[in-house]
C-alpha cells in the first residue's frame, strides 16, 4: 500500500485500540495489524503498549507460534529500536527450539544486543564488564556463541586465534575465568514454569550454553596453564548436574569442556581427564574421555605426541 494510506490506517487501529474495551480481543488484533503495517512509518503511537506486550516474554523459557509477538518485535526493530534484553533472550531461545517458528528465528538474527542472554550470572557479569574492556572482546563473546556444532570448523578456529592474538592469552585466562566460576549459579531473572515442565531455571539457557561451548574451546587455544585445566573440568561436571524433569544440565557443554581438554597437550589436561573419569556417570561425556585417555596412552606407548 501507498505510505499515506498505510498512514491513514495506522491512525484508525491507534482510534479502534483506544475505542476498544480493554479486555476486547479487537485491541490485540488492532495492535497486531499496526506492527504489520507501520514499517517505515512516523512513529504509530502505540510503542509503550506493543513493549508492555513484548514484556510478557521476558520471563518465559521459549514460546511456540509468535506471529503477534513477531508482529511487535519487527515493530521495535523497523523504528531502530533494540528489543529488551530479556524480551530479545526468550526470542533467541525459541529460535533454538526444535519446534522453532521460522518468523520467530528471523527476528532472532536481528538481535545483536546484548553479545550474550541476560538471566544468568556469568553473563551478566560478563556483560558488565564489557564496556570497560577493548572492543575486541565484544567481537570474541560474539564468535563464541556462534558454536552449534560439537567440534568447531578451522574456520571458525583461526577466526577465533586471531581475536585471542588481539584481546591477550593472559587477559582471556583472567577475565573469563572466574565468569566460569559463575557457570549454574541461581538466575538473575527467574522464569515462570509450569507444574509440567523441566525446572528451566536451573539448567543452561541454550544461546548462552552455545557461548559456552565457544569459551571452552577458545581456552583450549591458550598456552597451557593449570587454571584453565580445572576451569573446563569444572565446567563439565557442573553441566553434568542433574535437573528435575530434565536431566543433565546440558551434555553438549560438558562435551565441549573435554573436547578443549583433549586439545591441551601438556600432563594438566591428563591429570583432569583422569579425574573425571572416575567422577562422570553421563555415558556420551565419559565414553569421549575414556576414549582420549585411551588415545594418550597409546600414543604414549609408540612414543609419538598425542596433538
């Protein structure tokens, strides 16, 4: 339609929403209709209401078929506005579920801030120490997230070796390590769960987790030093906790923990290996370590290097 008569029926839905009784389904549908058409458009009036509804997200775990809220959200983002961190978190995990909605998931790769979910406490404090680092570190945190895979491409690997070289091997180790020590502590921002649902407040948000499993990788890019070596053990046995109705927290971070340990060649990471091998129960995660100690020790027993 022509901008003037989109105009035109932006300001009848902004009339038929205030015309409208407050519980009248023709308000949402009003509201609906206005994020559908405004793109582009003076300011529609109705922004403070379209954030109340977004607002309702913000302490959900995911959410299923999200046209009204896709609605709103392209709304926000059309008029140069970014989403509420923890609106824009709920729309980053239902992009990541497996009944994903695919309109939920294009509004989702619009979402550049915050680097990381808000809601937990070694993001949280990740992100509050973000404007005091160099920018560099935004560009790392970013990269991290993008590992959906169990074992990162040599793309992706020599990408992140050149914003280590930028941000400093010591600099890494120091600051992000005690963001791991953080790694399963109580939410920041609980979230509402039903009687029949996994306890989503103790497990791992899921954007945040593939951060994780960045994270862990990139330690294993680091010079060897004994901190990171327990960091990443840590890490896999705190991933491996269990959740009422869930299960292990989340079985691909604790997976990536021993990939990065299996990476360092030096005694350290044996030592860490070995210890928890006799403390994982998880059968994927102690199969991969009963495997890499099977591969040193073989290794040891030709004589050759094991990396």
């Amino acid at each position: 339609m022509p901008a003037d008569d989109r105009q035109r029926l932006a300001k009848a839905l902004v009339d038929r929403y205030h015309s409208a009784a407050a519980d009248s389904p023709d308000r949402l549908n009003a509201l609906t209709l206005l994020g559908v058409l405004s793109h582009g458009l003076d300011e529609d009036g109705l922004c403070d209401e379209r954030l109340r509804r977004l607002d309702t997200l913000s302490r959900q775990y995911s959410f299923g078929y999200g046209m009204r809220f896709v609605s709103f959200a392209e709304a926000e983002l059309a008029a140069g506005r970014q989403l509420p961190p923890a609106v824009a978190a709920a729309f980053r995990r239902a992009a990541l579920d497996r009944f994903r909605d695919s309109h939920v998931s294009a509004v989702a790769k619009q979402l550049t801030e915050p680097v990381l979910n808000v809601g937990e406490q070694w993001a949280e404090q990740a992100l509050a120490e973000l404007p005091g680092l160099a920018a560099s570190w935004r560009q790392l945190l970013a990269h991290a997230t993008t590992v959906t895979a169990a074992k990162p491409s040599a793309r992706w690997e020599k990408a992140g070796r050149k914003l280590l070289d930028e941000t400093g091997a010591d600099a890494v180790r120091e600051t992000v390590l005690p963001w791991l020590t953080l790694v399963g502590r109580p939410r920041t921002l609980a979230l509402q769960i039903d009687l029949n649902e996994a306890d989503y407040n103790q497990a791992y948000d899921p954007f945040n987790a593939n951060a994780l499993r960045g994270i862990a990788c990139l330690l294993s890019l680091l010079p060897p030093h004994p901190d990171i070596t327990s960091a990443l053990g840590a890490l896999v046995e705190t991933s491996l906790d269990k959740v009422p109705r869930l299960g292990p927290r989340n079985p691909k971070v604790a997976n990536a923990g021993v990939l990065a340990l299996s990476r360092i060649d030096h005694h350290m990471a044996w030592d860490e290996l070995s210890r928890l091998a006799t403390r994982v129960s998880h059968r994927g995660t102690l199969k991969l370590i009963n495997a890499e100690l099977e591969a040193r020790a073989k290794a040891l027993d030709t004589g050759r290097p094991r990396l």
